[in-house]
C-alpha cells in the first residue's frame, strides 16, 4: 500500500491539475503537491516517494517555462508516472520527452499518458473536456498505475510515442490582453511566470515576453482577459476545422 505520493505539476490553464486531481483522488496514500507555476522549484530536492508529473503540451513539446523546475526533482531509483495534457491536437513528442526527463533524473516510469482537456487557446476545441468518458480513463488508468508501483522492482523499462530528436516547438503569434472590465487587481501579474505583465498597464501584453500558456486568463476574476481580434477569430475558425475529431486517452505501462 502506498504511504505518500509525490504530485509535481505545472498547469498554466488548470486542466493539468484538473487531470492530475482525478488522478490522485484515485491513489492511496498522502499526498504532497509541488506547484511550479505558482512556486517554481529553486533548489534540488530528492524523492524518494513514489511521484506523479503532469505538465502541459506546448506546441508538442514540454512548456520551456517549466524545465528549468522540473529538473531539480531527483529521484533515487523512485517510481514515477509521466502525464501530459493536450488540446486535441496531438501530443507529438512531449511525453517522450518527459519520460526522458524523469529517466535523466533518477526516476523509473512505471506508467506514462497523454490525456485531452479543453484547448486553451481556442476553447471551442475539445470544450468541455476532461469529460466523463475521460475521467473514467483516467481512473481506469490510475488503477493499473497502483498495481505498477505495488509490483516495482526498479528494472521496469517504458516505451512511449514520440520521435527523438524532438520536434521544434514553433512560436505562437497570438496572445491574450485585457478589457474594459480590468480593475488592476494584479493577480495576472504575479501569475504569469515570464513577467509579461506589467503592474502599471495590467491591460496590456508584453508579446515579445508572453508564451500564450493562458495562466492569467484562468485566474482573471474578472474574466478581464482574452484572446480577441479577426486574426484570432480567422485562426480559430482553421483550427477547430482540423481538430474537430474526438482523440483519445492513450496509456502506456513499463515492462
């Protein structure tokens, strides 16, 4: 039976965390959450727990942003479970390359997956999701995962989708600004972690700095801000037309 779990996630819009929640709600033992978005991971820090990382797909790969943090957890031979969520776009290489993170720290991946949420950037793809169908997954998922780290032996091999050298992530041209109803809380400000948000035009986006995670989007309590314009409307409209398919779920387990 498992004692503690590690939860280490880095999740701008909230359907990271949302995926990663299911997930530990399903999972014995307590748990101890490290939360690289809102305190980014200064120094090494050794897990010996069992660990569960969940991060986002950004443009195929692991969000840049949080690579600086996820390197500093060091395993010691511990087990651990790779998640990355996506927008019903594809995953590409990005649960490769976390598996290939953890592996570099120390970790064994006993498990590893590719789950869909709502695309952040245009909503209107996958809306809704994760839905019932996926948390139903993912609790699926999380059921053989306790029977991986009942069973670990430390000599587990993984093999997941993706291709090595990694594909190079393209820039995004479209970034969110505020409205009308900003008040000047400041809440997108100590949020967004590339300081594209200056304290004094809190309307305003700094587009050379902003990499588009949509973070103070989610925590806006206003709903003050927003991707907009005909560039955005034009780009939407393209992008929902190719991913308007339904993707699924996909689960890999280490032999």
């Amino acid at each position: 039976m498992l004692s503690n779990v590690n939860l280490v996630y880095f999740s701008p819009s909230g359907t990271s965390k949302s995926v990663l929640t299911t997930l530990a709600d399903n999972l014995p033992g307590e748990k101890k959450e490290y939360d690289l978005l809102r305190q980014p991971q200064k120094q090494e820090i050794v897990l010996a727990a069992p660990a569960v990382f969940a991060v986002p797909v950004f443009a195929g790969r692991v969000p840049a942003v949080c690579m600086d943090s996820l390197t500093k957890f060091k395993g010691q031979n511990t087990p651990a479970i790779a998640v990355v969520v996506y927008g019903n776009r594809e995953y590409d290489d990005a649960l490769l390359e976390l598996t290939d993170i953890l592996k570099v720290n120390g970790f064994v991946v006993v498990a590893a997956a590719a789950f869909v949420a709502q695309h952040s950037i245009f909503p209107i793809v996958a809306n809704g999701r994760p839905d019932q169908k996926d948390r139903d997954a993912i609790v699926s998922f999380t059921k053989k995962c306790t029977k991986a780290f009942a069973a670990f032996s430390g000599n587990e091999t993984i093999k997941v989708k993706g291709n090595s050298p990694y594909c190079k992530p393209g820039a995004v041209p479209l970034h969110p600004s505020g409205d009308s109803k900003c008040n000047a809380c400041g809440i997108c400000v100590e949020v967004c972690p590339v300081g594209a948000i200056a304290k004094e035009t809190p309307q305003k986006t700094d587009k050379d700095r902003c990499i588009s995670c949509t973070a103070c989007i989610a925590v806006c309590p206003q709903k003050a801000r927003t991707f907009n314009g005909p560039v955005y409307a034009v780009a939407g409209k393209a992008f929902a037309g190719k991913n308007a398919a339904r993707k699924e779920p996909d689960v890999f387990f280490a032999e």
